[in-house]
C-alpha cells in the first residue's frame, strides 16, 4: 500500500482541473469544480473531496451527469427562483445556485435558489461558506436518496439529507460553518473508516439482525446508519426532503435510483440555497461574543474540546496551507491511477 502523502493545495487545486478537462468538462465548469473540490481536502474531509474526483469523472465520461450544465427557470418571483437542470455536475450548479441567493439577498434582504436536477455536491459546508464570505447569511440543503432507516423503520427509508449553515465573521475571523447530515455519521465516512480496517463508535449503526455494532463493513451491509438524534434527526431528514424535492417538484428520497431515475450522485436529487442579508452591523460582535462565550465554559475533558461549527476545518485548513495537505494512502493510491489512466500530472510535495 503507499504512503501517506502531502500536496499543495494550489497543485490539488490543478489536479482536479486537469482531470475534469481531460474528462470533458469545460474549463470554466472545471475552475469552480475544482476550487471548491480540492478546498474540501484543505479542511480534512477527505471523504467528499478527491476521493469523489474518479466518481465524477465516470459520471460524466458515461454520459450520466452533463459537464455544461444549462439552466431552465421554472418559477419565479422577486426573491426566490426555482430553476431546473438535467443532471448538472454537483459542485458548479450549486455555487451557482448559492450566488444567486446571495444576488437576490443582496437586493431584497434574502434571496432563495432551489435547484432540481443535480448531481452530488460534495460538502454542504462550501455552499454556506460561500454565502458568508460574501457576507451573507447562508443556509444550504440536499435530499438524497433513501439510505437510512427512519426512526421506528428497519430498512432504507430516508435520505440523511445534509444541511449547512454559513454565518460571516468580522474581519480577520473565521466564518461559522455548520454542516451535517442527519444520520449519527456521514455515510462517506463509514465507508472510509472501513477501507481503513477501523471501527466506529456504537450508536452510528446497527448489522443486519438490528444489533449495536462498531463494526463499519456491518453497518454499510445492513444499510441500517442510525438517524443524528433518534426521532429528532429523522424528522428533520424528512422535512429537508420536503423543503427540496418536494417544494421544487423535484424526486423525492425515495423516487432517486428507482424505475430508472438518477440516484443524487448521478443527478437526481434537489438543492436549496437561501441567502440573508444581516439587519446591521452587530452581528460580527455577536459572533465574536458567543465564540468566546463558548471557550471560557468549564471543560468537559471526556467529550473533547469545545469548539465552535468549522472551528475544526478552519485549524487543518490553516495545518495544510503550511504544510501541504495530508492525503491518506488509499486516496494516493486512487489519485495517482487516475493521473496516469487520465494522462494528467500530479505533482506531491516534497
């Protein structure tokens, strides 16, 4: 197995861009996607960043996610937009979707973008980003195909349907950036802790007589990954669907991957993108205040250190710009047979 190993994230950056060029993907599509793919890998979530790149590049070399995404409005109004696109590569059509948020919050106070029709998206935490960067409120959601039990069910029932929440900063600080998925664990990361030979915690699963198991091949066989919260996060998954393929007329959890539709990875699923525009100024000292409020609190040593949504990905962001980011060996692996089926370079830091 190969090694560990480090790469700039300007060189990771150039990967994925020559990648998806190779692929067939536009070069101003392949600028977006890559940014925003190889800035996952900058905060440690390798789960959804090049480990996704061969996934999207088989995607669209077969025809089953298009590469220049056009765009159809279906409705309209002053703030809010609902457009339509067949099977738009994930990461382009949702910062696409994002910024238009953030054009209608701009005008009018808030602004809304659902998008149906589009393929997977990587990390909810970069469409938030980009709204509080901008200096807008971000809120984003996706549905996904049905691939949780819900609460009081014992197969696949629901999506886990992530959100994320983007909340800007004053200058010199961090954004806020919550992003989760409704089951206990990101699926992605089940998966990669398996390819690792690792366990995981009890409560994220259950193995196929409905039993607790630390065992990730188990839970990934059984397809039982349980609900964040018991009933609270399989509520919510339900909503979200809801709130996406529902309020777009787009597929719900449980339509994707079915009857011959497109599953979210290949373009089925829907997302939302809701923009606010903060009332004043104050809000980046509340941000500040409710941060330290959080660090002064007496520790809890058992559960690890308090921090506040992001604070994790911003800290290995800032690791990995000094030092390279740190690719596991099995995504190295991965990359450098994509690199050479591709004929693209990969240059790793020395």
């Amino acid at each position: 197995m190969a090694e560990a190993k480090r790469i700039e994230y300007r060189d990771l950056v150039q990967f994925f861009k020559d990648a998806l060029t190779a692929a067939g993907v536009p070069g101003r599509v392949a600028e977006v996607e890559a940014e925003i793919g190889a800035e996952v890998d900058l905060c440690g979530v390798h789960s959804h960043g090049a480990q996704l790149l061969r996934m999207t590049v088989q995607y669209v070399r077969g025809g089953l996610v298009h590469p220049d995404p056009q765009m159809r409005v279906v409705a309209e109004y002053p703030a809010s937009v609902l457009m339509e696109t067949d099977r738009g590569i994930g990461r382009y059509t949702s910062a696409l979707g994002m910024d238009t948020a953030v054009r209608r919050a701009e005008a009018f106070g808030i602004g809304c973008a659902a998008i149906r029709g589009v393929a997977h998206w990587g990390r909810g935490h970069s469409y938030a980003l980009r709204a509080a960067r901008a200096g807008m409120i971000g809120l984003a959601f996706t549905n996904a195909f049905a691939n949780f039990p819900a609460w009081g069910t014992r197969v696949p029932s629901l999506g886990n349907n992530p959100m994320a929440v983007g909340i800007p900063a004053g200058a010199g600080e961090e954004p806020v950036a919550l992003d989760m998925a409704m089951t206990q664990a990101a699926i992605g990361k089940v998966r990669d802790i398996a390819a690792e030979g690792g366990r995981v915690p009890l409560g994220w699963g259950l193995d196929g007589q409905g039993n607790p198991t630390d065992d990730p091949k188990a839970i990934l066989a059984s397809g039982r990954f349980l609900p964040m919260g018991g009933h609270k996060g399989s509520g919510l998954a339900f909503v979200i669907d809801l709130l996406t393929g529902g309020l777009a007329g787009g597929l719900l959890c449980y339509e994707q991957g079915t009857g011959g539709r497109p599953s979210d990875s290949e373009g089925g699923s829907t997302k939302m993108f809701i923009a606010i525009r903060p009332y004043g100024d104050w809000l980046h000292e509340r941000v500040a205040s409710l941060k330290a409020h959080l660090k002064a609190a007496p520790p809890a040593p058992e559960q690890g250190e308090a921090q506040w949504p992001g604070e994790g990905s911003f800290r290995r962001r800032a690791e990995y710009l000094a030092r390279g980011i740190l690719i596991p060996p099995r995504l190295v692996t991965d990359m450098e047979a994509l690199a050479r089926e591709l004929f693209v370079p990969l240059k790793w830091r020395v």
